[in-house]
C-alpha cells in the first residue's frame, strides 16, 4: 500500500485472486479418496474409515495456506502492491493528460479555423494544406504516445506472466512435497501391514 493512495491496487487485487484460482485449480485436480485408493488399497481402512483421506486433506489445506502466506509474503518484500498502485497512478495521470490534450486540440482545431478564415496564406498554399500538416503532426504525437503506452503495458504483462509463472511453480513444488509424503504414508501403512 502507498502512501499516496489509500485505495489498493486493482491488479494486485486480480493478481491475489489469480493465485488463489491457480492453487484451487491445482487442488481440484487432486482426487484425495483416488490417491488413497492407489497408494494403500484395500488396506486403508486398517487405519478407520475416512482417516487418510482426511490427512491427506489436512495436509493440501496446510500447503494452499502457507502457498498463499509465502506468495504474499515474496510480493510484500518486493513491494508488487506499491508498483501496481504507481502503474495505475502513470497509467491514470496519462489519460488525464491524454483528455487534457484532447481538449486543447479541440479548442486550437476551432481557434486555428477562425485563424485561417482571417489570415492572409502564402502563394500556392491553401487552407486544407495547413489543416492536413497539422493533422499529420497530431498523428505522429498520438503514435509516439501510443508506442510508449504499449511498451509500458507489455512491461506490465511480463512482470504479472512472471509472478504467475513463480506461484504454479511454488504450487508444483508443494504438490511435490505432498505426493512425497503420500509415499512416505504408502511405506508406514505398508510396514504397519506387515507387522500386523
């Protein structure tokens, strides 16, 4: 949060909820009673109907929470939310200025219309010559402001593309860990079997 702006960032908004899609989309595609199914079989119920499952369960929550805590935590100490506000802030100080100065060429459109209706033109030039100059000048000021405006929102993307990509890759590494364990659940069960 700025100090500048009260208001919290739309994109850091979008981007807290594109995480949080991310990591329930990662869980959904996790079929927790499948998985216990595969990795103990017919033996899960030694420990009680539903007590894997349900640790498994446990187990996804503790990851989508300290997912989401260290994500908010990495983009806290890189200031993601300050940066976004300050986009916003040149992005919004850019169409101020944008409908300032269409306003102005507005106003000089008519001025210079009632000017060239009273000034005398040099030989061989006419009035449309003037307008089509100045037509050609205001375009190419639109195109350069254009090309940095779009050069600023590509810049954007890529920042936001990258924080995607690092919050699927912080979920894949969890995901991980938890498979991981469900392996290390696979050799107690299988060692508790054989004991009894």
């Amino acid at each position: 949060m700025t100090t500048s702006s009260s208001s919290t960032s739309i994109r850091y908004q979008q981007l807290l909820k594109g995480i949080d899609k991310v990591l329930v989309e990662s869980r959904n595609k996790i079929d927790v009673k499948e998985a216990v199914q595969q990795g103990y079989g017919d033996e899960a119920s030694v420990f009680g109907e539903g007590q894997i499952e349900g640790v498994v369960e446990g187990m996804l929550d503790i990851v989508h929470t300290r997912v989401t805590q260290e994500m908010t935590q990495f983009m806290d100490t890189e200031h993601v939310e300050r940066d976004l506000v300050r986009v916003e802030e040149v992005l919004k100080a850019f169409d101020d200025e944008e409908q300032a100065a269409q306003e102005m060429n507005d106003k000089d459109r008519e001025s210079a219309k009632a000017a060239l209706e009273h000034a005398q033109l040099p030989a061989g030039v006419k009035p449309m010559d003037v307008v089509k100059y100045r037509a050609y000048e205001i375009m190419k000021e639109e195109k350069e402001k254009l090309t940095s405006l779009i050069e600023k929102y590509e810049e954007e993307t890529r920042e936001l593309d990258k924080l995607v990509t690092d919050a699927k890759a912080k979920v894949q590494s969890e995901i991980t860990k938890v498979e991981d364990v469900s392996k290390e659940l696979d050799r107690t069960a299988d060692v508790c079997a054989t004991l009894s």
